[in-house]
C-alpha cells in the first residue's frame, strides 16, 4: 500500500514537472516586445564591440534578436 501511495506521489510530481515550463514559455509569448524596442535592446548589448568586428556584432545581434523572436533584418545593421 505504501509504495502504490509513493508510485502516485512520483507521477503526480513528474506531472508537475512537466507542465512548470509550458506555462513559463506561454508567459514569455505574452510579453513580446516590438522589432522596434527588441533592437534598441540589442543594440546595447553590440555597442561595445569596436567597429573591426563586424562579424562578431552581426552575429552578436542575431542571436540577441532571435531571443526576441525575431529574425534580424542586414539592413539594420548599417546604422551601429
């Protein structure tokens, strides 16, 4: 008897577990931001990388904008 209690005590945690980051991710969806206010985010964040790496500061972007949801756009990367 005790351990079917303890078997039902497992399942209902596992349970839990699974349904914890479902409800975080649909939160995040929620809160998008605009293209707009998700660069000027990111923008701060590739500022500090001088001008000769321009690799560095488009890939930089990229990734901070997909964070985002975004797919980063080559033209906005003229003006940084």
């Amino acid at each position: 008897m005790f351990k079917s209690k303890l078997f039902g005590a497992v399942i209902a945690l596992a349970a839990v577990a699974l349904l914890a980051p479902a409800t975080t991710a649909s939160a995040a969806k929620a809160k998008r931001i605009s293209y707009d206010e998700a660069w000027a985010e990111c923008k701060k964040d590739v500022s500090f990388l001088p001008g000769e790496q321009q690799g560095a500061r488009y890939t930089r972007g990229a990734g901070c904008m997909k964070k985002y949801g975004y797919r980063l756009k080559k033209s906005s990367m003229s003006g940084m």
